[in-house]
C-alpha cells in the first residue's frame, strides 16, 4: 500500500491521516463495523472535518475492503447523523449544526434528570466514592480526548445506580452523538473551569441526597451549554463571509478543532 493510500480522504486538501486495521478474513458485518468505527472516530476528533468527502472508492483502498462494507457503513454513519449522502454527489461529513447540538443537551437534560432522581436514593458510600475519583479526574486532564471520555464516565458514574439500562443506553447514545460539539466548547478553555465548579456541586448535593436541587442543577449545566454551543456554532454563520469579527467578542472556535494542549490555566467541561 502506497503513502497516498495510507492517508484518506485522497483528494481533499491536506491528507488526514487515519488508522489502518487488518481485515483480510473478517466477515462483511465486521468490516462494516470497522470502517464506521474508524470513520466516526475521525470525525469525533477533527481529523474528518465537516464538509470533507467520504468516497467509497478512497475509503474501500484505505481499509484494503470491497465496496459493500464501505457502502453499509456509509449508511450506518448517516443514520446516526454523522454523514451526508447526496444523489450524484456521493458521500460527506455531516456539518455542526447548531440546532442539532441545542436538541441533543435539551434531550439529555431531561433524561439525565430522570436518570440522577432515580440514582441518588441508591447511592452508597462506595458507589460515591467512585464517583468521586472520576469528577476528580476529569477536573484534572487537559486532554481534549480524554476529557470527553472522563466526562462521560463522570456523568454516566452518577446515574448508574439507577438500575436503568435503557435509559442510560439512550443517554450514552447522546453522549457520542454530542462528541464533536463538546470539543467546540473545549476551545474556549474558560468554560471548563465553570463546568468542573458545576460537577463539584452536583456532587455535594448527591452525597446530601438533596434530589430536587441536583435535578434542577445538573438541567440548567445541560440547557446552559446547549444554549452557549448554539450561540457558538450560530455566530459565524450569521456573519458575512469574511468579516473582520468586533473587537472584544469571544472568538469562536472553528468547527472540528479543539485547544492545543496547555499546561497552565483551565480548559472546558
């Protein structure tokens, strides 16, 4: 296999690299799932950005597959909203849409709250304990990557009691579905700060199993920053191309990228 097609999308600006993985012998369905795995990965990460091609010819050279999985894949990744498929013009990453991040923390915010009234009543001191270690972890990395997972594990850590799998199935689902928004928020390292102050109260009023309080807390932290992606993603669509942006706004993070690493000050939550 040659350097260009070890590098995909092939045609579209400056390669982005992307994993390979062996799939000589493996059944369609698991060539399939790993060409959607890696591509969703990829995107997750801003290494597909929204816009970029996804041709099922250069997608079927990368990982050495026919045209059947890359096609059932390319299906899979729409159904999930993370692609575009258009008659005559093939295939695309699906772009941010600032209505789709504001639905996506309205969704959780209502059903997160369910899932924290239901877990706090079966809270132990153990279950809180590991609680406690992942809010801790997530306060401290800096890792854009690692961040959105520690926040997860966070979040899905405090509605495990619960004892509802659906329910935190449908929230896990929203979890992913809401990766590449979160990492917009990552670019402006002020609100990790603010999310990170957020969790250690919710934590506060979990362990005094004060269940309205924490309902209502862990609403306004989803909708507060379902509102601040839409306000983020919307602004630069509203301003004409190219426009010098006013002096004193928060610059906006371009879609697709995140922080560089920085060892001083805060990042996002």
């Amino acid at each position: 296999m040659t350097d260009a097609m070890d590098r995909f999308p092939l045609d579209a600006g400056p390669a982005q690299a992307l994993p390979l993985a062996a799939v000589d012998v493996a059944p369609r369905t698991s060539a399939s799932r790993m060409v959607a795995d890696a591509l969703r990965a990829a995107i997750v990460d801003g290494r597909l950005p929204p816009g970029a091609p996804l041709r099922q010819d250069a997608v079927a050279r990368h990982f050495s597959v026919s045209a059947i999985p890359v096609r059932e894949a390319l299906r899979q990744l729409e159904s999930e909203g993370w692609a575009k498929v258009e008659m005559h013009k093939g295939a695309t990453v699906a772009p941010l849409s600032a209505f789709e991040a504001r639905e996506i923390y309205e969704i959780r915010a209502a059903l997160e709250g369910l899932a924290l009234t239901l877990a706090i009543p079966q809270h132990t001191e153990e279950t809180l304990r590991e609680v406690q270690a992942l809010y801790e972890a997530a306060e401290l990395e800096r890792d854009p990557a690692l961040y959105v997972a520690r926040n997860e594990a966070f979040h899905m850590g405090l509605y495990a009691p619960a004892g509802r799998p659906q329910l935190l199935e449908m929230i896990g689902t929203l979890h992913r579905r809401g990766e590449r928004y979160l990492r917009v928020k990552f670019g402006l390292p002020e609100h990790k700060r603010v999310s990170d102050d957020e969790h250690g109260q919710l934590m506060r009023l979990v362990r005094r199993k004060e269940v309205a309080a924490a309902q209502k807390l862990i609403a306004d932290h989803l909708l507060g920053t379902g509102e601040l992606l839409y306000r983020l993603l919307s602004e630069p669509a509203a301003a004409p191309s190219g426009a010098t942006r006013k002096r004193g706004k928060t610059p906006v993070p371009q879609a697709g990228m995140f922080a560089p690493k920085k060892r001083a000050g805060r990042g996002n939550g």
